[in-house]
C-alpha cells in the first residue's frame, strides 16, 4: 500500500506541483484548500503525512494543527512557510508539528524530511509484538524467539512496559534493540502519543545537543532563527537515545538535567521549558569502561540503569535461528513477490552452524540476498553468503569475550577502590596480586608449581611473593 500524503494549501499552483512531485514517487496524494477540508478528510481517511501551509483562508495552519492533535496525535505535520511566518512555524512545532520546511522549496531537502516522517510514522503505526497470544490480534512486526534467553527478554518487556520509567537496552549491534524499544512503546500508556527515534551515533558531536534541545536565534554562527528539539517536540511522548555512548560529556550533562528536573533549556537560552517524556535508551558499549576511562558521566548511568534489559547475541540462542530464518522467508517473500516454499535441510544447517558475528541483521540480510538469488522453491546452500571459517570466528569472539570479561572484573574492583577514603586505601596493586596467589595456591591445594602455571610465572617469583606478602602455607593457604 503507498504512502498518503494530504496537502494542504489555497494555492492551487503549489498542491499542483507537490502532487506530481509525490505522485512520481509512487505515492497516494490527497489535497485541501482549507483546514475545514483537511479535517474531514483526517477523519474519514487514513493518513500518513501532512504537508499544511501556516497561512490560509479561514482557520491558520496553527488552528488546524491543535484540532489535528486532538483527532490523532501521533498523526505527523509538516509546516509549510514563508520567511515571513517562520516564528509561526515554530510556534507550530511546539504544538508537535514534525518539522517545517522553507518556500521556496529545497527539492532534496523536502525529499529528506518527507522521507524521515514517513519512516517515523511506519515506525508508529507498525505495532510490535512479543507474547504467542497477540499473533492473531496485532498487524506488525514480531520479535521472533522461543529460547530461554528470549523469555527472560518478554518477562522483562512486560514488566517495565506500562510503568513510566527509564529503561536501558544493552546488547551487541544487530540484536533487535530498536524493536524492543517499540514493543516497550508500543505497550505502554503512551502509545496514543508520539514516538521519536535519535540515533546518537549518526549525528555529528556538535549537532547532537541542539537536535534533542534545540536553539535560540543567534546561539551560534547559523543560528539564523529558532528551533525547537526533540524533546520540546515530543512532549507527552517517548524518545529513542539509540547509542548512547557516543553522547558527548555536555549533552550528556544537558540529559541528566532534564530527568532529574523534568525541564530543559535551549542553546542560547535560560529559559526553562518543563517537559513530560519517557526515555529508552539503548547501547552496544561497555558504559562501565567509559566510566573508568571519564567517558561517560557515572550520574547519568545510574539514571539510565533504573531497568535495564539485555538482549543475548544470536550465537546464544541458536535454536531460534530457524524460526528467525523462516520468519525472515515470509516476510520477503511477500516484499519481493517471491513462492519460495522453504529453506533446504543443508542450508538451513549451515545457518544455524554459522557463528552470526553481525546477530540478527546479518542473518535477515542473508536470507534477503538468498530470497534474491533463489530461482526454485526451496533456499539452497549455495544462496546463503557466509563466512566458512566458523571456528575461526568462534575463537576470536572467545577472545572478545574474555577481553570482556576482565574489563568488567576491572571495572567492578575499581568501583569500590574509588569509594574507600583515599587515606585508607592500601596499595591496590598489593591487595590484587596478593589475592591472586592466594587464590592460585587454594585452587592447587598448596602446590606452588601449578600454581605458578596458573598465574604464568615461574616457581622462583612466586616463592618470592609469597615471601613479600607473609603467605604461610599449611593444609590451606593462610594470610
């Protein structure tokens, strides 16, 4: 089904032109002369996206856009205008207008903006799903697994859902966390309102702050006139942080401000605007390290880590992979125009002996490379464009894994070394070292050579430390 469009504007010359511009695109246009037309047809019609001018006859784009948030709030506006109304457009995005747009128009700017409105409405209007029981009720996506891992994911999903907290989504690139934030959105009590994704990483450092709380006229070199952020915008709704950990200190400052006071302020300006969102938030990082390495604000961790729930690597649960795959089947089937009835037994083994080092989106690209070259009725291994090196893969992210594991045994330590009065602290180096030995000689029961092997040094050191740190050696090893 194509997208639809309403355009609304008295200048027959400027529906005209939009109309062709859309219509070439292969979209649906609908047009209104006035805002009592575009009303009627908000509420008999389903729309996507409407382009309103802020002048008209009769009621103002302004007018119109309060009876539009009444009729649907989560219906998305773009405000047409001349330089000479921009403050009304502004004034419009406070409403919750999506954005505004400059006549005389920027062709690919427009085609820019239309297209982050209609992935955003998709985004809205495409419900998600996780319990057995919604399939035959709910059109949408599905977040797609019976593992005991995922279960823990749909416990988690549930509980936090409805109550209007933080809730952090961790896990590595590819997991599915941009779905779990709309399945949170989409079961919550906010799902009537609006939903914006940001994705910290794809936003350059220096525009990120004034994209989530935008800027008065003048508060840099370009600010030519006001803008109204995310946060303004989304008043009442949710907000997707996707990648946190790429937030620079001072926007990271600016978001610890707005949780704890429930108000921000624009670039420029020291004026406070109180707002009302829920925060999802989502990152593939270790925070922990970032806080070590005075990267990430330790304050706004414990903010973000009131809820938090993590999404398991598809290596972790590998029997969901050929529900996943077959999933993946229909779905591009139906989007290619494609029969193909299954996936072969050898392919099919071949994908769920595949290490996945890219999780689900590598596995969903696959099957869509496949579905592409497939040319009978059944997917053949031959389609399937993996890696064969599978046990290569699997000892380096072994690797990967156990680097993990000792930032988060550093990371542990050094957080409670930080909290001891630095007049009372020992030689951390010391206590360390000295709790490895002892811990080495218990494990071997006192024999110092194994021990040795254990610590990877030779017999000669350890006898040395064990003669530093007074470690007396009996039935068990005694400090």
């Amino acid at each position: 089904m194509p997208d639809r469009i309403l355009i609304v504007d008295d200048d027959r010359n400027i529906r005209y032109s939009l109309r062709r511009m859309f219509e070439e695109k292969k979209m649906e246009v609908l047009e209104a002369k006035n805002g009592k037309e575009a009303l009627d047809c908000i509420q008999q019609r389903e729309i996507d996206l409407v382009l309103m001018d802020v002048r008209m006859s009769g009621m103002t784009g302004l007018e119109v856009l309060k009876e539009i948030r009444n009729i649907n709030p989560k219906l998305l506006v773009i405000i047409m205008t001349a330089y000479g109304t921009t403050e009304t457009a502004i004034e419009a995005m406070k409403f919750g207008a999506f954005d505004y747009i400059l006549k005389p128009f920027d062709i690919p700017k427009m085609w820019d903006l239309v297209n982050k409105a209609i992935h955003v409405n998709q985004l809205m209007k495409s419900s998600v799903f996780f319990k057995p029981e919604e399939r035959k009720v709910c059109i949408g996506e599905r977040i797609v697994g019976k593992s005991s891992k995922m279960q823990e994911v749909y416990k988690m999903i549930g509980q936090v859902a409805e109550q209007d907290i933080t809730v952090l989504l961790r896990g590595e690139s590819g997991t599915g966390k941009e779905l779990v934030a709309r399945a949170i959105y989409h079961h919550s009590k906010r799902n009537d309102k609006p939903y914006l994704p940001v994705n910290c990483a794809a936003i350059p450092e220096t525009l990120l702050e004034s994209e989530l709380f935008g800027y008065e006229k003048g508060a840099f070199t370009d600010a030519r006139i006001r803008r109204i952020g995310k946060f303004e915008q989304c008043n009442g709704g949710t907000i997707f942080l996707d990648e946190i950990g790429d937030m620079s200190f001072t926007t990271q400052a600016k978001i610890l401000r707005a949780l704890q006071e429930k108000e921000i302020t624009r670039l420029g300006s020291n004026e406070f605007i109180k707002i009302d969102i829920r925060l999802i938030v989502a990152t593939n990082k270790n925070l922990e390290r970032l806080i070590t390495e005075g990267k990430f604000r330790e304050d706004l961790y414990y903010r973000f880590n009131v809820v938090t729930v993590n999404l398991p690597p598809l290596r972790d649960r590998k029997e969901d992979i050929p529900e996943l795959a077959k999933y993946f089947l229909g779905k591009f089937n139906k989007e290619l125009r494609k029969n193909i009835v299954d996936i072969n037994p050898e392919a099919m083994e071949r994908l769920t002996g595949y290490y996945w080092p890219g999780n689900i989106r590598e596995l969903e690209n696959a099957i869509k490379r496949a579905c592409l070259l497939c040319k009978g009725s059944y997917i053949l291994p031959a389609e399937l464009a993996l890696g064969t090196k599978v046990e290569g893969d699997v000892k380096k992210r072994q690797e990967i894994n156990a680097e993990e594991g000792l930032d988060k045994l550093i990371d542990i330590i050094y957080q409670k070394v930080i909290k001891i009065p630095k007049d009372e602290r020992e030689d951390i180096m010391s206590v360390i070292e000295k709790a490895l030995i002892i811990r080495a000689l218990n494990e071997t029961h006192g024999n110092q050579l194994q021990a040795a092997q254990i610590l990877g040094i030779n017999r000669n050191t350890l006898r040395n430390k064990i003669e530093k740190y007074a470690i007396k050696i009996t039935k068990g090893v005694e400090i």
